[in-house]
C-alpha cells in the first residue's frame, strides 16, 4: 500500500482514497514525488487560447487532515504576481497616462537624486591556513621568529587608495523596473525581524528604495527584484490615483473574471487554501510553514497591504485564463484588456545582450518563444504561442536551496503536452536563471 508521512509527526497516512487521489497521466507524475515525501500534491493544466483541455489534482492539500488536492484549490502563486503587475500597468501606458521610459524620479521625487553604484561581492571560499611547522625543545631556537619592526625613519607601509564612489547617471525608467535592469536590490527597507512586509502601505516604504545603493548602473545589467515591481505597484497608485490592489482588481481581476484570484483569500477560498511546506529532500519530509511575508489571519483587511512583487493567491483555471489573455495578444472573451503592441513589448527581450537571463516585461522569456513566470513555493505558468497553448503548474512547495526537484516535475508534465523540439539538455539553457522564479 503506498503511503506518506505527516509533516512533523512522523506518522505515516495510508493512501485509503488512492482511487480518487491519482487518476491520469498528470497525476502518475506527481504520484511518485508524493510518495518520496517531495512535494504533498499539485494541479497541473493545459488549455488552448479558448478553453480548458485537461485539469488533474493529485496528493494532499493538507498532508495532516487527509485533505485531497482540488483542482479548485487556492495557491500562494507569489512572483507569478509580478506578471499581474505588469498588465495593470500596461493598461495606462495604453492609455497614454505614462510612458515605459519615463523617469521614475517623474512619479516619486526621491528618485532624483543620483544613487551610489555598489557592486555585490562575489562569493569566494577563504582556504584554510597551512599549517603551522611542528616544533620541539631540540629546535626551538630554530623557530621561525617575528619580523623586526621598521627602524626608525624609513617610510611606514603604503595605505590602500580609498575605492572611488560611483554614482548612477543614468535616469531609472518605468521600463527598468519592469524588467528588473534598474540594479535596484530586493529588500524591503522598512523590514525588521519579527515585522511582515505586508503590513506597509508602498506610500511609506517605496521613496526608501531611492536612498540605497545600486548593484549597477541602470540598464546595464539583470538582477530579479522585489524592489523593482513594489516601486511600479506605487507608480500605479500615483497615476490612477487608486489603491494598487483596487487598481489591479478593477483593471485586471474583474475583466478577467478570476473570482479566485486575490491578495487577502477570505471564506471558501480559505477553505481550499493549500498547506505551505518547507521540504527536505535529505530527510524525505515534508514539515508545514506559515508564509513568512505575511501577517495572519491573511484576509485580515485592516493591517495587510497587496504586495505588488509577490502578494497574490490564485488557482490553476484563474492563472490559466490569465495566460490566454495573453497568448490572445490581450484580449479575453472578445474584449480588449491590453493592446496588441503592450503584449508584443512585454514578451520580448528587454534584458541586455550581454546577460544570459532573457526577461521581458514582467515575464520570464523561455524556449520556443513560450513566455511565464514562476513563485517561491514552486508555481508556474507558462504561454506557448508557438503551439497554441497555456500550462499551469501548481504546488505549495519552499525548496531547499539548489533542489531541482520541481523543475524536474514541471518539465516532465511539460513533455506530455508540448511536443519537444530539441533535447532536454538544450532546453535547459535556453531558460532563464533560475532566480526568475521558474521551478
């Protein structure tokens, strides 16, 4: 009888409902991920521009409670909520509101201050010491001893010339932003230990970005960032003169009709809330976690704020939709929500030549011209053009550092509905870095 182990208990749940939790060709791949206790369950999707072609669920959504997974369950869909971002704000560049190279000093003042360049540091391992000559009383007057001191009046060592500050002369645009090239780094300024990023409005944190040093001068490089798509959230606040998340529901959610897609999950929807876990491979356990970036309970409207780089919670069907807006070059249901030219311009390259990473507006860019993003806890979807297909994958998995283990699932049910046109080894490098959220 196959089986799986309760996070932190140990004890293990037989699969008494195996007939209803696998059944098809998506769920025979998740099933042995299940049983090593890599993931609890997922939902993966395929549609065409049109309509939902397959759906399966398999394993648990809950490992404790013997819940099944749903193929309506809710995810925490993270940086995919960058793609959401980036629609919404597309819509006013078509309306003529502001313009992707605009100044992002145009919108918040601080901003117009040139910003310090500070390169990140790259990770080197120290060796260790050699070790010292053993000694014994029969050579210690043998031993190495200590230098002598300078004598007096000749010149003292030569100090190290200060580093040059450099300073960003280059405007940051609206398009750096959304393609992560400003050089702007991740962390929320305004966060201490113990403290949710949710619960800052962007008004109070978003200007701090503009005193922080940069990684490089805008334009010349790629570094995926929270900050960068936090500081566009704002943009949007200042041109609509609407909140972020209202303006996103307004321009994006309620055209769409995605009724299951929101920042604060309430009622049934948190009831079909899938369990977080944090999964140890080494251990084969899967132990659940809160998600750290929030504050609980998450429909609490009083004291949580939309995060724009990562605050959204979706289903397979409500992100599947939202893929065909796009593979319809922004229309849904015979209704326009972007323009043709604002999805031509987000699903090309806007990254530099130089950088491997390939990224265009609020979406990772792939092989065979296919265009997604990806979250945390390893959640995708993926547009396909070239076959006329949207796929969704959905889990709620914090992999470890280096684990591959949800890239390997993703790609394998990928295989199984996008004909594959070179070997795997090659698709490989055609992805993005793996920091753009892509499981």
């Amino acid at each position: 009888m196959n089986s799986i182990r309760s996070a932190g208990a140990g004890v293990f749940l037989s699969f008494v409902l195996a007939a209803n939790l696998f059944a098809g060709r998506f769920a025979d791949v998740f099933l042995p991920k299940i049983n090593e206790n890599i993931l609890a369950g997922g939902v993966f999707l395929v549609a065409d521009n049109e309509k939902i072609l397959e759906c399966e669920a398999a394993g648990f959504a809950d490992i404790a409670a013997r819940k099944p997974m749903r193929e309506d369950a809710l995810f925490w869909i993270a940086s995919m909520t960058k793609s959401f971002t980036a629609v919404a704000l597309m819509t006013l560049v078509d309306e003529g509101k502001l313009s992707l190279d605009d100044p992002v000093s145009k919108f918040i003042p601080e901003f117009a201050k040139p910003q310090r360049i500070v390169p990140e540091k790259k990770k080197t391992t120290t060796p260790a010491p050699a070790a010292a000559p053993k000694t014994s009383a029969a050579n210690t007057n043998n031993a190495a001893k200590p230098a002598p001191a300078p004598a007096s009046g000749t010149n003292p060592p030569a100090q190290k010339p200060r580093a040059q500050i450099i300073y960003n002369r280059v405007p940051l645009t609206v398009r750096h932003l959304l393609s992560h090239t400003s050089g702007l780094r991740g962390e929320n300024p305004l966060w201490v230990s113990g403290l949710t990023n949710d619960i800052f409005p962007l008004a109070d944190y978003v200007p701090l970005y503009a005193g922080r040093a940069l990684i490089f001068r805008a334009g010349t490089g790629y570094r995926y960032s929270d900050a960068n798509i936090n500081v566009a959230g704002r943009i949007i606040e200042i041109v609509s003169g609407r909140s972020y998340g209202d303006f996103v529901r307004e321009r994006v959610l309620e055209p769409l009709g995605l009724a299951d897609t929101s920042f604060r999950p309430a009622g049934d929807q948190l009831a079909r809330l899938a369990k977080t876990y944090n999964s140890d491979p080494a251990k084969s356990r899967l132990d659940v976690c809160r998600i750290s970036l929030f504050f609980y309970p998450l429909d609490d409207r009083e004291n949580r704020h939309p995060i724009p780089a990562s605050g959204l919670f979706s289903t397979a069907r409500d992100v599947a939709v939202f893929g065909q807006m796009l593979l319809n070059k922004g229309v849904h249901k015979g209704r326009r929500i972007l323009s043709e030219k604002a999805v031509a311009e987000m699903t090309r390259a806007q990254t530099p030549p130089a950088v491997k990473a390939k990224y265009g507006l609020g979406l990772g860019l792939y092989e065979e011209n296919s265009f997604g993003h990806g979250g945390l806890y390893s959640t995708a979807f993926r547009v396909w053009p070239e076959h006329n297909r949207v796929t969704v994958y959905m889990t709620q998995r914090r992999k470890p550092d280096g684990d591959n283990e949800s890239a390997k699932i993703h790609s394998a049910l990928r295989a199984l509905v996008i004909p594959q046109k070179k070997k795997p080894e090659e698709n490989a490098a055609a992805k993005t870095e793996p920091e753009t959220g892509e499981p």
